[in-house]
C-alpha cells in the first residue's frame, strides 16, 4: 500500500536538533536550532511568564474550544505589539487578525487564504530565508523564486540587488520580507532602506507578506517593528505572520498570529472571514493555554515583560562581543566584524558545509549546514571551545 511512499530526508534544522540530542558526547554544543538560552544553557521561563500561568492555573477551570479566529484578548495583545498602540489601521479596523499555531500555523493559513484569492500569484523569498519559507508556499501550490538578499562580501545586505530585483518582479505578486533579525543571516535592512522599498511596492502593487519571529530581540519591540508600521502608516496593504516563541520563551505552546492590513474595515471583516475558514479547513481552531499567558502578560505585565526580553537580549549582545574577542584574539588576521553588526539570534558565519561537518563531527558543535550560527543558545562557558573548535576549522 504504501511502497511508494518516500524516505523523508529530514529538516535541515529540526532533523539536525535530534541528531544533537542523540549525540552522547558531554561537551557537545547546539549553536543550530534558533532558541534562545540563558547562561547555565537551560530555556529560561521567563518570571511574567510564570507569574501569568499560576495565576491562569489558580482558576483553572473548563476549556471550550477557541472560535477559529482565537481568543479576543490575545489577537487584541497581538495586534497592538506588532502596529503600536496608536496605530490608524488598528482604530479604523482595518486589520484582520487570528491566532495561530505559531509563526508557521500564521505562514500557512496565510499562503492557503492567498492561494484561494490570488491563485496566479508567485511568491518571491529572500536568499537565503528559512528553508520553511519555501516549503510551506510551494506547499500550499505556489511557484516559489528567490530574490537576491545578502552579499558574502560585504556580510550584509545587498540592498541595490534586492531592490532591482523587486523593481522587476511581475505585478501583483507576493513577497515575503524578514521585518527585523534575518533568519539565516541576522543582515537587517536600515529604516532608511525599508523606506525606499515602499514606492517598489506601491507602484509594483506587490503584496509584502512580513515574518516577524524576533520582535524585540533586535533592537526593541518598537524598533524592531518599524518595517510593519512603516508599510502600513504608507497606506500599504501588506500582511504579518508573527511567532511569540521566542520573545516569550513559549516554543511548545505553538503562540502565533496572522494579520491581513486592508484598505477598510469591510475588506478586513471578509478577510476575517476567510481566514478563519482558512484555520477550519487546517485544524479547526487553535489551543487555549498558550495564548491565555501571552495575553495577561501583555494586559497585565507588560513592563515586567520588557524588561526580562531586554535582558535577553543584552546576552545575545554580550555572546556576539565575547565570541568576536575569541576569535580576534587568536585570528587577528580574519575579519569577524559580521558577528558585531548582523543582528538578533543568528550570524552567517560565511563557513563551508565541510568546515561545519567538520564542527559536528571533530568538536560536537552543531550549526546549520548554510554556516548560520544560533548566537542565542552560545553560553559563557561555551564561548573558549567554540571559538577553540571554529579557529581550528578555518584554513
Ligand atoms: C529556527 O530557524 O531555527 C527556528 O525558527 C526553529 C524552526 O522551526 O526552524
């Protein structure tokens, strides 16, 4: 019956954190799947967090199931971290938001909503992007491309080459843009780059479709947000998937949301609508438990919230500097500037797949074949032979 059936040759992420967990070496060290740890290498649980669930676990009591569009007080949370308290297109109602599992649950019910109403569409990514980006478009029956994003040379952006690429690309088509801390590379647009994207997309009439899995781990939950606000205070119609496995450290609670900003609110609320058959058509509705600790943290715990993220993300910072000092010291004649200026969780450290087999294989650090390094799961401890094992890798 089912000969035919394919090996599965793995995710190039997930499938590399369970050889990680199957590897019996005591001193191995996981820089590959994005999560963010703190310095004694544990997932911390953030003190909001842990407030908000025994508060939740208190009152315990029957659990219904969601409405296919999620809780309200969570899709309200999520929708004012992501376009601002005193956003227009919030007051006016003009955006469509549901819950999701996670950022790839909003991916998904995303490209499934586009694939019904734009079916002739293509989807253009960055390269590189998240190798999920691709399956999860190409998934839902979209010709996938690629525009140009990140240059080796420079170690950043190669904004002349994506923003040509996009002059070029047909009318009407979809764009998947990284909104803040670019996962593989951490190579980020400036707000003056993002600016000059908006008349691309304006006169193209093509459809940004922004991932946002990071907020606030880049510079600061406004901050890291300034390419949605800026698209939408420009009248532009764009759309959100947002994860808040990170920024919460909530990874196995699945909290995402979906966001369609449109021209008016009557257009939002057939959005609405189709989105949430969108979700029915997936998995019906999503899960409570998750989504109620997000919200009370957001209602009720904001500040505490943001401070403990601004914690987390002066680690990364003080992981990016520490690591950089490592290697300087011993490769002074190598230039590792890319580990100091690309921003959020990852670097592209710009090694080969046999550098980075060798890492896997000679000194157990795992990173993703691409180079990406997970600069978030990098502790003081791992610091020395991380950098020991990369020094000896490099030609
Ligand atoms: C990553 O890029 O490592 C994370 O977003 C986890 C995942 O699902 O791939």
């Amino acid at each position: 019956m089912f000969q035919h059936v394919d090996v599965y040759p793995g995710d190039p992420i997930l499938t590399l954190n369970e050889s990680f967990a199957g590897d019996p070496r005591p001193n191995k060290v996981n820089l590959s799947i994005g999560v963010f740890l703190d310095d004694a290498r544990r997932l911390p649980i953030m003190g909001a967090v842990l407030e908000a669930e025994t508060a939740i676990l208190k009152q315990i009591g029957t659990r219904p199931y969601l409405p296919m569009e999620g809780a309200p007080s969570y899709r309200k949370a999520a929708q004012s971290l992501l376009f601002g308290d005193d956003s227009m297109a919030v007051g006016e109602k003009r955006i469509a938001t549901v819950q999701t599992i996670g950022g790839s649950g909003a991916l998904k019910v995303g490209a499934d909503f586009l694939k019904a109403y734009f079916p002739d569409a293509q989807v253009w990514i960055c390269d590189p992007s998240w190798d999920n980006h691709r399956s999860i478009f190409s998934g839902a029956g979209f010709k996938v491309h690629a525009y140009p994003y990140y240059s080796p040379v420079t170690q950043g952006v190669d904004f002349e080459a994506m923003k040509a690429a996009l002059q070029k690309v047909p009318q009407g088509d979809i764009v998947l843009l990284h909104a803040c801390c670019h996962n593989p590379t951490g190579a980020d647009l400036t707000e003056q780059q993002w600016r000059e994207l908006v008349p691309v997309f304006r006169e193209r009439r093509l459809l940004p479709f922004f991932d946002i899995a990071y907020q606030g781990f880049g510079e600061g939950i406004e901050q890291d947000a300034f390419a949605i606000r800026h698209f939408t205070s420009e009248g532009l119609v764009s759309m959100v998937a947002s994860s808040f496995s990170k920024n919460f450290s909530l990874y196995g609670e699945r909290c995402g949301s979906l966001n369609v900003v449109c021209p008016d609110s009557a257009q939002a609320e057939n959005v609405l609508g189709q989105l949430k058959s969108a979700v029915r058509r997936n998995y019906s509705s999503p899960p409570t438990h998750g989504a109620r600790i997000v919200a009370m943290v957001l209602e009720d715990m904001r500040g505490r919230w943001e401070d403990e993220l601004t914690a987390m993300r002066s680690r990364i910072l003080a992981m990016r500097s520490g690591l950089y000092d490592a290697l300087h010291a011993s490769r002074p004649d190598r230039n590792f500037d890319y580990l100091l200026k690309q921003k959020g969780m990852f670097s592209y450290t710009g090694l080969s797949q046999e550098q980075v087999r060798r890492l896997r294989e000679e000194y157990g650090v795992y990173l993703i074949g691409s180079g990406r390094m997970c600069m978030a799961a990098l502790t003081q401890d791992t610091i020395a032979p991380v950098a020991e094992a990369i020094v000896k890798v490099l030609d």
